[in-house]
C-alpha cells in the first residue's frame, strides 16, 4: 500500500474509532480510566527520576488526571505538552508542584511559558485506536511524530486508551513509532517490536 493509499485507510479508521470512543457512557468511561490507573501503577515500572510526559485530557479521551496527580505527590518528574505551531513538534515543559496551568489550546491545559523545557524518558500518549503490534493511531496532526523524530533519545511510548479502541490492523508508514506498551481499563500490554510493513 502506497502512502496515499495508507493515509486513506487511517483517515477511515480514525472516523470509526471517534464514533467508537464517543459512545462510550460517562460513567463507563470514569470506571475504565479508573481501572487504566491502577494497572498502570501496579504494572508499569518508571524509575524514580525519569521524567514522564503526560496529557491534559480533552473530549472523550481516557482521563489520567489522577496518575498525573499521583505521580506528582511521589515526586517523579511530570512534563506536559504544548502545541506551538501547526508543523512544529511539541513543546514538553515541566510542571512544578505548585504551578498554575493555562489554556493551551485544543481544549488542553499546560504549565506556563517560563516552564523548563524537559526530553522524557516515557511518553503517555492518548490514543484512537491500537492493534496487536502497537502501532497507534492518533489523531493525525503528526505532533507526536514531530516530536519523536525530535528527541535526542528514545523515550518510551505508553498508549493509553479504552479496551473497545483496539483494532485489528492499523498500517504503518515509516515515520510512525510503535507503542512499547498500551494501557486499557482490562490491563497493561506489552509489544514485541515488530517490522514496518
């Protein structure tokens, strides 16, 4: 498949995955962020000091606000991301305990302007869908595929995302990143790093 023919085919799964996730119930979608915390906390290991980038939720998007929180009180280093222009990678600034967040845009909150600009070691992404390999699928902007080709390391991918989100293939082009793990309300996933075809 060539490459117009594979954003076709995202273009398509991202519309059945919106209306997928958005059918979810408010309150199905509290337990199973809930649920998604826990088993992070409980089976993903971060060292103490790696800094984490994590997101502010928007629309319909599994809510980790209290893994920020939690996070945050046991003193690991917690990033945010900043979208500061349409073609440019993101911009991951610290939030210091204490700090006030602001409207960034998209519906999103982050720390201010005068925030440290961090590189993570892991990366919380929200996803619209994954399959068996990994590979993710997000919204289609390319922030995160800007921002990882950025990095001057390779930080560690954790989706997050509701367990209904997952489908059977996604295609990948080479540029896009796999998932090393995803998170559903059912529990923590590991992925075998696997060829782009």
């Amino acid at each position: 498949m060539d490459d117009v023919g594979i954003e076709e085919a995202k273009a398509a799964l991202r519309s059945a995955a919106h209306k997928r996730r958005g059918q979810l119930h408010p309150s199905l979608r509290a337990d199973a962020a809930r649920e998604a915390v826990g088993h992070f906390l409980h089976g993903v290991d971060v060292a103490k000091g790696e800094i984490v980038a994590a997101y502010w939720p928007i629309r319909d998007e599994l809510d980790i606000k209290t893994l920020i929180g939690r996070m945050m009180d046991a003193g690991q280093p917690v990033c945010l991301p900043v979208v500061v222009g349409p073609e440019l990678p993101l911009e991951l600034r610290l939030w210091q305990v204490g700090a006030p967040l602001y409207e960034a845009g998209f519906g999103t909150l982050a720390p201010p302007d005068d925030a440290p600009r961090v590189e993570p070691d892991v990366i919380l992404m929200p996803l619209l869908g994954f399959d068996r390999r990994g590979t993710r699928l997000g919204y289609g902007g390319g922030y995160y595929d800007r921002t990882l080709a950025h990095l001057s390391k390779r930080a560690r991918l954790i989706g997050f995302a509701f367990a209904r989100q997952e489908v059977e293939h996604i295609p990948r082009q080479a540029h896009d990143v796999p998932l090393d793990t995803v998170v559903t309300e059912l529990g923590v996933r590991n992925f075998e790093k696997a060829p782009i075809t």
